[in-house]
C-alpha cells in the first residue's frame, strides 16, 4: 500500500460504551452533590415534610378494623377470634396427646386423667415408622435425635413444639396446595400471587407478628397461625411448578379416559407429582421449626421459648442445649419427610379391613401397639411416663465454663481484632453510605435494572427504592445495606473456598455436607448467644453472627456449580495441558459463575432475615425499627420498615438473577 493511500485510510477510533458513559454520569453526579455547591439540598437528603405518612395510615386502619369494623351481624375482630377459637381446639387435642393428658369429667366432682403420650412409646414408634419407610440407617438417626430429647432433659419442651408443629404443618401444606392449584389453573391468578409471595418470603417475620398479635390475640394459637403464614409460600410455588412438570401425554389420557377437571387434579396430577409435592412438604416443615423462637415472642412456648430465655439471661449452655434439640427434631423430621418423598407404598389388597391389615402394615400396628401399652405402664411406673430426671445430663455448664474460658484467655485478642475491623472497615464503609445522596442511588438501581432487564425491569427496582425514600426509612436502610454488604462479603470469603475444596475432594465434600446441614438447622437465635458473650452488643457482633448463619449458601451452590460443570469439558482443558490450577481458574470457576451468584444471592437473603434478629443485640438498621414496632404493637411502623427490607432484597434478587441470566447467555448454558 502507497504512503498516499496509507494516510487517507481512516483512523479506528476508540468510542466510549453509552452503559460506560451512563455510569460516569452518575458518578459526576454522586460527587457534585456531595462536594459541590448544594444547589438541590433535597438530593442530599430527602425532605422529612416530603415522607408519605404510610405507617400512621396503616396502624389507623387497623385500629379502626380490631375495634370498629363490622361485617353485619358480628365484628371483625369476633371473627378473627372465633376462627383462633377453631383452631384451638385442634392444638388442645395435640398437646393433651403429646403434653398434658386429658382429664374426662365424671359427675361435678369426680374426673378421670388420661395420661399423655408415653415418651418411650413415642421414641420406638417413630424408629418403627423411620425403618418402614426408610431402612435402619434412618432408624438409627431418628432414634437418636429422639433420644436426645430425653437424655438432655428436653423432652416436655419439644412435645409442646411438635404439637403446634403437628397442626401448623398439614394446615400450611393444604394452603399452599390449594393456592398453588388455582395458581396452576390460572395465569392471571399466578401473576397476582407472586409478588405477594415475594413480599411474604422477604419481609421478616417480625414485621407481620404484629397484626397477627392484633387480629388473634396473644398465645399459641397466634403464633400457629404466624409460622403457617411464613411457612406456606414455598408449598405454593413447588406445588404450581410440580403440577406444570406433569407430563403433556399423562395429563391428555387423563382427558381421553373422560376425567372431570376435579378428577384430573386429585387422581392424574396430584399423584403424578407426589415426588415433587413432597419436597414442599419438607420446606413447610423446615420453616415451621426455623419459626419457633420467633413465635415464642408471642406465645408459643416450647423450644423457642426455652432458647429465647436463655438468650435474655446469656445463659449460652442452655441455650445451645435447647437449640440443639430444635435442630435435631428438625433433622428426623426432614429425614423422615423425604423417606416418605421416595416410599412407594404398596396398594395390594388396600381398601379391605381383614386379617390381611396385620401382613400389609405390621410395623405400623406395633407402633400403635407400643405406644398404648408404655402408655399404660406409665401410670403405673413414672419411668414409662416421662425419663427420669436422674438419667439425665446437660453439656450446659461445659459451654459456659468454654466461654468464660476464651473470655479470660482471648479478651485482649478477640478485643484487637473486633477494633481493627470497626475502625478500618465497618465505621468508614457505614460512613460513606450515609453519606451518598439518595437520587444517586436510586440512579444507579434503576441503570443497574436497565441494563440487565430492560425498562420493565429499572421501572420496578426505581420503584422500590423510591418506596423506601418516600417512607423516611432511607439512612437506616443504608445501615442495613452496609451491615448485610459487608457480611456477605466476609461469608462467599469463607465460604466460597471451602465450596471449591468440596467440590474437588470426594472426602471433603462429605465432611462439609454434613457440617452445612446442620448450620442450616440451627435456629438462628443460637448463633447471637456465644456472639454476644464473645463480643458484647453492636454491630461487629450483629455481623459475626450475620457471617455464621448466612455462610451455608455460599458453600452449597459454589459446590454444586463446580460439580456441575461437564466432565468432557474438564478432559479437553487436561488434553490441552492446563495445570490442575488453570482449570479451576480458567474452566470450573467461570462456567460455575452464574452457580455461584446465585449462592451469593441467597446469602444476601439470609443475611437481611438474620439482620432482624441481630436487632436484640444492638443494631440501628431497619431490623431495629421492626423490632421496636413489635415491642410497641405498631403495626404501620412495623410493616413499612420490614417491606423496606423487603425491597432491598428484591432489588438484590432481581440484579443477581438479571446479571446470571445474562452470563449464562454468554456462556451457551441452559
């Protein structure tokens, strides 16, 4: 080529990306109104004479629904209380089973007790029931998490959990079922529902103890009613995606064969996906246990109440005896439930009431049989009715004395390193959140929601941040977000590294499986008491214990993504001649990516719920608010503050997801 044609060829030009040029708007923009002549004071912070005074709005109109609201021939509120009373009567039928007997009146003097359920009986049925559904292994794990209760002397406090768990389950399950079937039968109905059901899975717990404590009244059968609330929304989304997964040609022989639609859900599509309904069983079950502490608050008794008050006195040895004994009735419950997910049963000769029904369910009559005659011994010997108070033994005193112990030994340590965080990372991080005007945030929400979903996408996150703005919440969601940030950061550190240790050792993997299952037990009351022991209250040990309770995500989904990954692409990086390390690096990692953030997204999740219980030991946050408004039964201050978290956690799902979505996409993965 001529030096002539050479010159008059044109130049390559470097052009900005416009989504480059958007972001350096708004940071023009952050540092104008920050550092420069405050032309729009209203930028910085939002005007109080601005708020929206939702909050009174609410709290007014519950008022005027508890005490004047009619609907005719009885009020609002008697019709709230008579359904508490309806569901009364189940829970007093339940604990007269498992607690208290029953006493029969005989004439106005004279009554017969009826003794409760013998302990000894209940234990060898529930092994008979694990190895009829399961095998001896799960036998062997039921009878010992069982037995647990009884050797550490909490055996009265979780039978009175297990009742409350025995009616809130089935009730949460036929909820869910029946929402999730008319979600299932229509779109219109499924759109309407889901972000009801976003809102009900991130709002804390707390925030809506408040008009339950309202409308119901304060006892167990509120707080029944609180855990069946926040246990029913996943029933209802594995049961409307469980029924869409039946197969296309299984439900058309439905049709043909002449099936009703009534008799095409219960006989076609409910049995068709009884596998994938068992797995919302199993979430109801969990959650109703994750509940219990929470709703001891408001009357529940039981375990909760135990951990709670072992909590208000820091008595840490108590307290992890209790909250253990959460954990492990939930493990034999969880088991249980999936043994039951993989059992199928035998339908030969089913429906006869013959001789037959001792071959076709012995274990099931032994059970029965066990449970009445030790029921029977025990009102002759005390043994058979409750375990001996001088078998059993408490590991209590060998928690407190190992905590006085770091205490006295590690205080100049432990006290170092809780400084050097708080004085290099939490307090400037918090500093400049507080400090960033809200316009510029919400800017860069709705751009971040531009970019990776399109305007439906920005409008919605706009809108949810802008709802936090406008209700006076904004300073202490920013101490939210910093507090949740932050802890995040420090679980995918830790976590994130042990996922990939799992992940590429067999042994480690099931070491770490075992370890996760049982964080993911632990009731997050559990993780405040040795926290505050070691750290005393504030907001490094609101985050500490934020980093133990929202840890297990990050583990589990780095794991499965890894694993995840496709052996022939693993072979064709070793035929290439990559090192062992320039897979994980160049390979695993970036194919497991979108795995792993959306491990990160449910971290994020975890640590704004744990934010509201770390509210007891001192944070200033929107955990603080909905905390205050419990104590003071306010219910607008309460569920403004708590759909303020909420929105933040939407905001967070809906970036993660939009941004995995896309990686995915580039990635050529399903």
């Amino acid at each position: 080529m001529s030096v002539a044609a050479s010159a008059t060829a044109p130049a390559t030009r470097w052009r900005p990306s416009p989504w480059l040029l958007a972001w350096l708007v708004v940071l023009l923009l952050a540092f104008g109104l920050r550092y420069g002549e405050p032309l729009w004071p209203w930028a910085l912070e939002y005007p109080r004479a601005w708020e929206l005074p939702l909050k009174d709005w609410i709290s007014a109109f519950m008022k005027w629904l508890v005490n004047e609201a009619s609907l005719g021939v009885f009020t609002f509120k008697e019709l709230t209380r008579s359904l508490a009373w309806l569901l009364q009567l189940p829970l007093d039928a339940a604990r007269g089973l498992l607690v208290v007997g029953f006493r029969i009146p005989f004439g106005p003097e004279h009554s017969f007790a009826l003794p409760p359920l013998s302990w000894l009986g209940l234990l060898l049925a529930c092994v008979l029931l694990a190895y009829r559904v399961g095998d001896a292994g799960l036998a062997l794990l039921v009878g010992l998490c069982f037995g647990y209760l009884a050797l550490f002397g909490q055996w009265q406090s979780a039978m009175v959990t297990l009742s409350s768990i025995a009616i809130a389950v089935p009730l949460g399950v036929a909820g869910g079922l029946a929402l999730g079937i008319l979600g299932y039968r229509s779109e219109r109905f499924e759109r309407a529902i889901t972000p009801l059901l976003d809102l009900m899975q991130t709002v804390p717990v707390f925030a809506y103890l408040i008009p339950v404590l309202f409308l119901f009244g304060f006892g167990p059968v509120a707080a029944m009613i609180a855990t069946i609330i926040y246990a029913m929304p996943p029933m209802v989304r594995v049961t409307m995606l469980a029924l869409k997964q039946v197969p296309t040609e299984v439900v058309e022989l439905g049709r043909m064969t002449g099936c009703s639609r009534h008799q095409l859900t219960w006989k076609v599509l409910i049995p068709g996906s009884a596998a994938s309904l068992m797995v919302g069983v199993n979430q109801v079950i969990m959650l109703s246990l994750n509940m219990v502490i929470i709703a001891s608050m408001i009357g529940a008794g039981g375990l909760g109440y135990d951990v709670l008050t072992a909590l208000r006195k820091l008595a840490i040895g108590q307290g992890f005896e209790a909250g253990i004994a959460i954990t492990v009735l939930a493990i034999a419950l969880d088991r249980l439930s999936q043994a039951f997910a993989r059992h199928q049963p035998t339908h030969a000769g089913a429906g006869r009431l013959s001789p037959r029904l001792l071959r076709r369910h012995p274990n099931l009559l032994a059970a029965l049989a066990l449970i009445a005659v030790t029921t029977l011994l025990g009102t002759l010997n005390s043994f058979f009715a409750s375990y001996p108070q001088s078998l059993q033994i408490s590991t209590g005193p060998f928690w407190d004395e190992l905590v006085r112990w770091i205490n006295v030994n590690f205080f100049d340590q432990l006290e170092a390193v809780k400084t050097f965080l708080l004085l290099h990372l939490l307090v400037p991080v918090k500093r400049f959140l507080l400090e960033l005007p809200w316009v510029v945030v919400v800017a860069a929400v709705a751009l971040g929601g531009l970019r990776l979903g399109g305007w439906r996408l920005a409008a919605l996150l706009t809108s949810l941040a802008l709802f936090i703005v406008v209700n006076g919440q904004w300073s202490k969601a920013m101490v939210s977000v910093y507090l949740c940030g932050i802890s995040v950061l420090f679980a995918c550190a830790i976590g994130i590294p042990i996922g990939i240790w799992a992940a590429r050792n067999e042994r480690a993997h099931q070491v770490v499986q075992a370890v996760i299952d049982t964080l993911q037990t632990l009731p997050s009351f559990v993780y405040l008491m040795p926290v505050v022991m070691l750290f005393r209250v504030g907001e490094f040990s609101a985050m500490v214990a934020v980093v133990a309770y929202a840890l297990v995500p990050a583990i589990r989904y780095t794991d499965l993504g890894i694993r995840k990954v496709p052996p022939a692409l693993i072979e064709a990086a070793q035929v290439c001649g990559c090192t062992r390390r320039q897979i994980l690096f160049k390979v695993q990692l970036k194919l497991a990516l979108p795995e792993i953030m959306l491990g990160v997204n449910q971290t994020i999740m975890m640590a704004l719920s744990m934010l509201v219980i770390t509210a007891l030991v001192g944070t200033r946050d929107l955990g603080q608010e909905v905390y205050i408004a419990l104590t003071k039964a306010d219910t607008g201050r309460g569920l403004v503050a708590g759909i303020s978290v909420a929105c933040i956690a939407i905001i967070a799902d809906r970036l993660i997801a939009g941004w995995a979505r896309r990686r995915k996409l580039a990635l050529g993965l399903p």
